[in-house]
C-alpha cells in the first residue's frame, strides 16, 4: 500500500465511518478498485478506526465529560443511565465478537464480496428511506429502545449495512429524538470498535499482518481524522434536518453499481 491509496482508503473510511452510507461496504468497493493486498489491512485498519474513534472523542468531548463527571458522583442519576443504555446497546454486538468472529471474517472473504455489499447497500437504503415516512416523535431513548438500537448495530458487521444508518434509522423508527439519535449513535460505537481493534491484534500475529510505511499509516490516520471529525459533525446536523432521503438514494445507486459489477 502507498501513501495515494493510504490516503483514498483513509478519506473513505473518515466519511463513510459516519455517514449512512456503510464503511465497510465502501472500503471493500474500494480494496478492489485500488487492488490493495489484504495482507496489508491489520495495521491500517487498526491506525483508521483509532483515527475515527479520536474524532468521535473531539466532537462529543463536552458530552463524554460530562458523563464521567456524572458517574463520579456514584448516584442513579441521568448520566448514571446513559451510561447504562450504552451498555445495553453494547451487549448484542459484543455477544458476536465474542462468539462469532470468526465466522463474520468468513463473510469478507467470499469471492462475491462485491455481490454481498451491493445487496447489503440496497438494505441500507431501504431502512433509511423507511425514516422518511415514519412519523417522527420525540421520547427520550428508553432501555429498550437502546437494546434494540444495539441489535440493529449487530446487523452492521455484513458489508454494506450502514452502522451509523442502521443505528440511527432504527432510533428514529422507533420515535427518539432527532437531536439524541445521532450522539447515541456515534458514542455507542467507541468502545466496540476500541475492543474490536484490541482483541483483532491479539489474535492476529504482527509479523505475518504485512509489511507498511509508518509515512502511510500517518496519511492513512490524518486522512480519517480530519474527514471523520468533518463527517461526524456534518451528520449530526443532518439528522436534525431529516435529510437522510439522500443517503438512501445513493447507497440505491452504489449498490446497483456494485452488484452489476461483481
């Protein structure tokens, strides 16, 4: 991998890490566009998410510390639960990467990779255009609804479903407000993706993970930063505006390409 597809594949994942339109499907769209080697990808993908899961810290950082300052005052206060439904929401996708990683791996590795992404991204399209229609309320995110949120989190790992679509798309489906939907969302998603990372380097030997530039990988983190810390406000305001229709569109789109080119 150089530096121009460090920098491509870095962009990717910054903006599509956020936006509904899936990480994971584009990534792939994009390994095969470029012919990137898949022996590359432990370490780069490692140093991107870290990247994306730090944007994600800057954006919500006055919201995380005033979570933690909640907790500390060790009463079942509001942040006390916050806390509490983030966990919950964790619980589906953790019992996966526990238990069925493996088998997800499997998936990234069929020779119809290409197939499997573009139907996921017509998936993806269908659930965002459902919020269109949905009639919109404006309850506050309950335990069951965090739960539910987190099963619709779990649907993600198949390339192509949008984390960040289906997550949200299922929160306001289920009548959350706009402006709560897109920050539960996106602080759902850090400590999956710290542990998903972690426990990858683990079982992973480093020496076998392929051979990169720390010069690419620093492209590589700089480009998801910035276009993640770009990404992640864009979309907050975005939700807010129910503008989502568009995302639906072109996942449409990408998707048809996808599949006629597989």
């Amino acid at each position: 991998m150089d530096w121009i597809e460090a920098l491509i594949l870095g962009l990717v994942q910054g903006l599509t890490e956020f936006l509904p339109v899936s990480s994971s499907g584009h990534l792939e769209i994009g390994k095969a566009l470029l012919g990137v080697n898949a022996e590359d990808n432990l370490r780069f993908t490692v140093v991107v998410h870290g990247a994306t899961v730090l944007s994600t810290l800057i954006v919500f950082r006055k919201d995380i510390l005033a979570l933690i300052q909640g907790l500390f005052e060790f009463k079942w206060n509001d942040s006390t639960q916050y806390v509490t439904k983030i966990a919950f929401s964790m619980l589906p996708i953790a019992v996966v990467g526990l238990f069925f990683k493996d088998q997800v791996e499997e998936i990234f590795n069929t020779d119809k990779i290409l197939l499997l992404v573009g139907f996921m991204l017509l998936l993806t399209a269908s659930l965002l255009a459902f919020t269109f229609y949905a009639k919109q309320k404006e309850k506050e995110i309950s335990f069951r609804d965090a739960l539910i949120i987190g099963v619709a989190q779990t649907c993600a790992v198949l390339p192509g479903i949008s984390r960040s679509g289906s997550t949200i798309a299922t929160g306001l489906l289920l009548g959350n407000k706009k402006s709560e939907v897109a920050k539960f969302s996106f602080l759902m998603v850090l400590v999956p993706i710290i542990g998903e990372n972690i426990l990858s380097i683990f079982k992973t030997d480093i020496s076998q993970a392929g051979s990169i530039d720390t010069s690419v990988l620093i492209v590589g983190f700089i480009a998801a930063f910035v276009s993640g810390l770009l990404a992640c406000s864009w979309m907050i305001k975005i939700v807010k505006k129910g503008k989502l229709i568009y995302f639906a569109i072109y996942c449409l789109i990408i998707g048809l390409i996808a599949i006629f080119a597989s």
